[in-house]
C-alpha cells in the first residue's frame, strides 16, 4: 500500500496505521526537548524527538528509519512520525511554543511525500506558523528540487530551520540559497569552543555572521555551565541541550521541566562574562606600554631598529613596521628573534614588506582617523607569515611627515595565555 497525497485520517491513532501500512515497522512514541530564548529565559518551543520500539525493544531513530528503508516504507514512515508528533505536542495545550520536526530533505523533495506531508501537518489541527520544518544533514542532495519544496513549504506558513551547521553539507552556500528561519549549530562548535578564547572568539563571529544573513541561531548539544555561558557570551538566540533539560515522553513534565529550564536560562545571562574584546585584555597592557615606547623613541629620532627592542622584548612580539600616509611600507620589518616558525611566510613574495600597501587594514585606517591614538586591531590572519595576529598602531608625525607605526602581536601566543 502507498500513500499518496492524502492526509493521514485525524481520526485513527498513528501508531494504528502504521500497524496496517506494515505490520514489521516500529510502533511510534514522542519525547520533547526544549529550546529556550536567553533573552526571554523562557521555552520558544520544543523539538520532537522519536523514542520508537520494534518487537517491544527500544530501538535508536537510526535503526527504526533504517527498518522502514529497508522495508520500502521511508517516506510513508517519516510522514507517520511527523504527524504523531504534532497529535502529542497539540495535547500540551500551549499556543505560543513552536514545534521543531526533523525531516529528511531527501522527503521534502520527493514529488509524492513532500507534497504530502505538507497536507498531513495541515490537516493536524496545528498553524503551520507554530511548525519549524528543520531539514536533516545528508550525504547528497539536489539542491535545486530541495529549494523548491522549502519555498513550498513556505508559502504554505511552515517556517524552516537547518540542523547541524558547521557539519558535512550545511553550510554557508546552503544557508545563503535556503534563508532559513533559523539555524541549529553542530554540537561539535560548542565543545571545541569552550577550550580556547580563540574558538570561542570564532564562534562569536559566526553568530554575527548568520544574524547579518536574517537567522536566529540555535546552540545544540549544551552540556555544562560553562557551554552554556558561552552561548550567552556569543549572543545565540535560543540553546538546546542536557544542560537545560532533556527530552521526555510525559507532556506535563515537558512543561514542568521548562519552567526549570526557564530558570537555569536567566542565571546564565547574569552570571554570563561576556567575552572580552581584544583591545580591552588586561594581558595587553605590557603591550601598550611597550608600544608607547617604541612610538616615544621613535618621534623623537632613535632610529626605529633600535626603538622597536622596547616592543620586541615583549613575549609573543613578533614585528615592527611603518606605513606612509598611503599606507604603502617604507621599509622591511623589524622582526624579533623569536618565534621563527610563526614568522615564516607561505609564499617566498610576501616575505619582502617594503613596498607593499596595507591601505585596506583597519588598523591602518583608524590609525589614521584617530592620529595619535594607540590603536588595536581585532585578530586577523597576517599576509606575512599566515598567523593570526593582532596589530597595534598610530598615526605619528617624523620630521613634518606623517607615518602610521605598526606592531604584530601573536594571536596564538595571547590564546595561550588566556586559555
């Protein structure tokens, strides 16, 4: 027997009919996890995960999708899961949560069950404004069929989410063609960011990014306080993971659990450090020092070689340079002698400084903006040598010519340290 388009019969249990489209599937059951709004410490929604059986054994969603594979009935299964989900979840009674259901793409593109699935979330009794089709990581995919069933799914009021981002086919490119209502980060983002400011650091900037592009953004996978202050510290909307509850199958618990949930939430946001901008790291100061000394040697005609040993003597130090008002260099570096393998260049060209333009960098640009300022860059990865690293600079004026004096800082060294 084949579904086609449509709907599920309201009227009959799911687990029923999945007995009489065939009898050797899984017989289905539903557990909800919270996903909760920092900002308002409460549950925007919940996820639907599957908790199945075959035989009267628990079996993993994997096993029970792989049994209907295998039996010829995936779409048909993923369309039952789908709807018995959203039956529970109608039971909560709460009409401001969402409901986040995982789908395959490979059943949103099927001319046959991604139709038809559709008709069965409509016909639920749900508004499609309260259901989050959150597409699945897949090995393949085409994009353009996948395109048009989330613009369907769209235009009917579903709105859409990617699971899994930073992982196999989500990524950005898919992001910009798909303009999903939200994005679920991998898990894996979250643990490698909690072990060094310069993960957590990236992390922060991929949020920034995916909020330019018109997405809230989800932290999944949460597991400790510290996971968790870090989701606040890089201003994610929503968090999700065993830190703030995990799934269950009883419905009055799901709602009990979110006002614990609720409140785990709020004390993250007050207890939260936020993460610190660069330029305001106590473990610059020494830098700053030292840079004002070199800048104070230098104006006042100690030849820069000998005026960038005040910088050069500091630990991660790795270079001094000076800029003319073009932004163009007028001579090499003044390299420390330390940290060789950090200071290498990838390609034997970038190696020659003079005469290289560094108009576009920022630290050029406010250098010059703010003539006479100590000026720190964010990091950014060094033409020179491929490091991160972070610049300190200044607009001076020498002998009735202006010059932007520039210093290199070993992001990695900083990362070290504070880690």
């Amino acid at each position: 027997m084949t579904i086609a388009t449509s709907a599920f019969d309201s009227n009959h249990a799911t687990a029923a009919m999945i007995d009489a489209l065939a009898p050797g599937l899984p017989r289905l059951e539903s557990a909800f996890q919270p996903v909760l709004s920092l900002a308002h410490a409460a549950a925007v929604g919940y996820e639907a995960l599957l908790r199945a059986t075959h035989d009267g054994v628990p079996c993993s969603p994997e096993e029970a999708f792989g049994i209907a594979r295998r039996a010829g009935r995936y779409g048909e299964f993923e369309r039952a899961c789908m709807l018995h989900h959203v039956r529970r979840f109608v039971r909560l009674g709460d009409e401001d949560s969402v409901l986040f259901l995982n789908v395959h793409p490979d059943v949103l593109a099927d001319p046959v069950h991604g139709p038809a699935l559709a008709d069965d979330l409509l016909s639920s009794g749900m508004a499609p404004e309260r259901i989050v089709i959150e597409i699945l990581e897949a090995k393949q995919e085409t994009s353009s069929i996948l395109g048009e069933a989330v613009a369907r799914l769209r235009s009917l009021g579903f709105l859409i989410a990617l699971d899994d981002f930073g992982a196999g086919l989500t990524n950005l490119g898919r992001v910009w063609d798909l303009r999903p209502d939200v994005v679920k980060l991998d898990r894996e983002l979250i643990c490698k960011a909690v072990s060094s400011y310069r993960n957590a650091r990236s992390l922060l900037r991929l949020v920034d990014l995916l909020h330019d592009i018109g997405t809230y953004i989800v932290v999944e996978g949460i597991e400790t306080e510290e996971q968790a202050r870090l989701s606040a510290d890089c201003d994610a909307d929503f968090v999700q993971g065993y830190y703030f509850g995990r799934p269950t199958i009883e419905i009055e618990s799901a709602k009990a659990l979110t006002g614990i949930c609720a409140a785990s939430c709020n004390d993250q946001l007050t207890d939260a450090r936020k993460l610190r901008r660069v330029r305001d790291l106590d473990e610059l100061a020494q830098y700053r020092h030292a840079f004002g000394l070199l800048k104070n040697a230098w104006c006042s005609g100690l030849p820069i070689e000998m005026a960038a040993q005040h910088f050069l003597a500091c630990e991660w130090a790795l270079r001094v340079y000076v800029l003319d008002d073009t932004g163009r260099q007028v001579r090499e570096n003044v390299e420390s002698d330390r940290h060789d393998r950090w200071r290498r260049a990838t390609f034997p060209i970038l190696e020659r400084a003079a005469g290289a333009n560094w108009s576009k960098r920022t630290y050029f640009r406010d250098a010059l903006v703010h003539p006479g300022e100590t000026i720190v860059s964010e990091p950014y990865m060094s033409a020179s040598s491929k490091n991160l690293c972070v610049t300190l600079s200044a607009y001076v004026n020498v002998d009735g010519r202006g010059f932007v004096l520039g210093a290199d800082i070993l992001f990695e060294g900083l990362c070290h340290v504070l880690a």
